[in-house]
C-alpha cells in the first residue's frame, strides 16, 4: 500500500502494537503498516495464538520491520501486565495501540445465551480493551502524543437479533472511545474509531464454533469487504498528519447499509 512520501515519514520509526494480530484483520493491519512506512517501523504483535505469530513477524521482518511477537489473551488482566512488563527496552513507548483482537460467539437470542460465552465476550471486547488503553495512554500522556485505534463494528452503531451481546461490547466501545477523546483533548494523542461492516475472515467461523459450511454461508450473494480493506483505513488515520484527526471511520461493502440489512444474524465484524 502507498499513501505517499509524507505518510511514509509521519511513520518512519514509530513502534506500533497490535493485538490480535496472528490472523485476519490484525494481520492485515501489521502488513501494511509495515507496507506504509516502507519497513521502517518496529511491531509489537499480540495475540493468543503464539505460534502463528512467529511465522508473521518473519514475514514482516523481511521488509525490513523490527518486530516483537508475543502471546496475550487480552481477557486476562494479569496477562496484560506481564505482557507490557516483559516488553524489549526498544519496543516499550508505544506510539500506536491497534486495538483489535475481539470475538462474537454464537447467535442465540436473550434467554438462551450461555454466561460463559456473556463474559468471553465482554472479557475480550470491552474489559481488554480498557485495560490495554489505559496501559498505553499513561506513557502517551508522558510523551504527549501517540495514536490510539479502537477497532469497533457496524453492529455497534444498529443492532441486530441474535447479536445482543456483541452489539453492546461494540457500543461499549463505542463509549469509551468517544469519552477518552474528549478527555484528550488538548494534547496530541489521537483517538480513532474504525467500523467495519462485513468482513470475510475467521470472524465467522469462531463464531459458529467452528462449522465451515455455516460460515461460508454468511458471504454468499454479495462481495464483502477483505482484511486489507479494513486495514487500509486504518492506517491512513496514522499516517495523517499529527494535526488530523480521522476520528470515526464506519466502513461496509457496498450492498450492506446496516448491520441487519442483506444477512440475518451473521453481520459484521
């Protein structure tokens, strides 16, 4: 991805962490920072799945990233501490947080949802989330400057039947990131909001337990957006100018004008 020599130097040099980056969108986002910057850029990527990680941060290191790789289940705060505690000295001041990694399980309507998929849900989507931004803004606040990207959903925005616990952690989010823009205000830390509409990746295959028919049937009849679509938006917000702010980007494929509009009960990511 090009975005042009300025964007390429509003890049140059800045250390980047990703959550969810083994698979997906968060994968997308890592390849094309590093696209972007033109290698010049170091990575932290996190993620539960460990292994998958090291074979993306060679890939990544052969464009000439540094890149960091480390197992996190952002649902566990005590994860969080010894993951930001066992940082490299080189990969500590943080000038991007991505949060990515986020899960949906299941469609079940209210009365039939199982607590336990209720508080993985919330658990990853909000709780983690807040944690890992409240990690990383106090050193953005020491610095003053920094970028924080929220990755929400359409379904954060409408909600849809048999979405309702993930439509509330993205409304969640939504929440939270417009409540610490405001309290930013006056600094230089930027606060965006990025969300997608559909999106084929393993979204829905984690979310139907693994039934790959099922899954496929959520994408069939229309086009729906890719990672790198996604991951695009993204870091054209950081690449902008210290002075620009791309606070709220929604983004879906053109036949999809909502969250319960063209296919019920699969929507976004």
């Amino acid at each position: 991805m090009s975005l042009g020599r300025d964007a390429q130097a509003n890049l140059a040099g800045k250390t980047v962490l990703i959550t969810g980056a083994s698979a997906g969108i968060g994968e997308a986002i890592a390849h094309a920072f590093a696209d972007a910057a033109g290698g010049d850029i170091r990575l932290v990527l996190a993620a539960r799945r460990a292994g998958r990680l090291e074979e993306l941060g060679r890939q990544l290191a052969r464009s000439g990233a540094k890149v960091h790789v480390a197992g996190l289940d952002v649902s566990d705060n005590v994860a969080i501490d010894g993951f930001f505690a066992a940082l490299p000295s080189e990969f500590r001041d943080i000038d991007v947080l991505v949060n990515n990694a986020g899960t949906a399980l299941g469609v079940e309507h209210a009365g039939s949802i199982r607590d336990d998929d209720v508080q993985s849900m919330f658990a990853t989507n909000v709780l983690g989330l807040i944690k890992m931004t409240q990690t990383v803004v106090r050193g953005m606040k020491q610095r003053n400057r920094g970028d924080i990207v929220q990755l929400g959903s359409i379904a954060g925005i409408e909600s849809y039947p048999g979405g309702s616990v993930y439509c509330a952690t993205k409304a969640a989010v939504r929440s939270f990131t417009q409540a610490v823009r405001k309290e930013l205000i006056g600094t230089r830390i930027r606060v965006m909001e990025v969300d997608p509409g559909a999106v084929e990746t393993e979204f829905s295959l984690v979310r139907f337990g693994g039934d790959a028919a099922r899954a496929r049937k959520v994408y069939e009849g229309f086009e729906p957006l890719s990672a790198r679509d996604v991951a695009e938006v993204v870091v054209f917000g950081c690449s902008r100018r210290p002075n620009v702010v791309v606070a709220e980007s929604l983004v879906f494929p053109s036949a999809q004008a909502g969250s319960y509009h063209r296919h019920r009960n699969t929507t976004s990511d």
